[in-house]
C-alpha cells in the first residue's frame, strides 16, 4: 500500500515544522474576522498555525507574531480561546 502524504506547517512562535493536525490554525477571513479553525483547516482567509503549547502561544502574543502575521489587531479573547483549544487537545490525548 502507498503510503500517504501527511502535510507539515510551520508555527509562527517558534518555527519548529510540526504534522497540520498537531497545530491549532488561527484564519483571518476575507471580511477581516479572526477565528480559530475547526479540525479540518477548511475555513476560508489568511492562516497561521500555532503549536498546541502554552509556551508558543505566551510568545506568540508577547511578540505580536499572529498580529504581524495576519496584518490585524488580535483580541485577548482570540489568545483565552487558543489557550482552551491546547487544553482541550491534551485532554482528548
């Protein structure tokens, strides 16, 4: 059997290439709404992936890199979100 491709991104924190399903994508839609994307990364707009780790996710709002990244103000409420979306992939591991 041919084995599959399984597709690599890279987190804006800490550079580190990881497997898409590892990461948590945060989309900038064509409208200009930021929004954490679901399991698929099928949502529409300008993406950024994150590590599933505190750590990536304090550096990545210290830094403002989603910010730069996606050429948009983020939120707080976008970072508390980040931070329940790492919590709860722990848990379903």
């Amino acid at each position: 059997m041919k084995k599959r491709k399984i597709p690599i991104r890279m987190c804006v924190s800490c550079r580190e290439m990881r497997p898409k399903k590892e990461l948590i994508r945060v989309v900038k839609s064509p409208e200009g709404e930021i929004s954490i994307d679901d399991e698929r990364g099928k949502k529409p707009g300008r993406g950024a992936y994150i590590c599933r780790d505190s750590n990536c996710i304090e550096k990545a709002k210290k830094s403002k890199i989603l910010e730069r990244t996606l050429n948009q103000t983020i939120q707080d409420e976008i970072y508390e979100i980040l931070i329940h979306e790492m919590n709860e992939g722990e848990s379903n591991q």
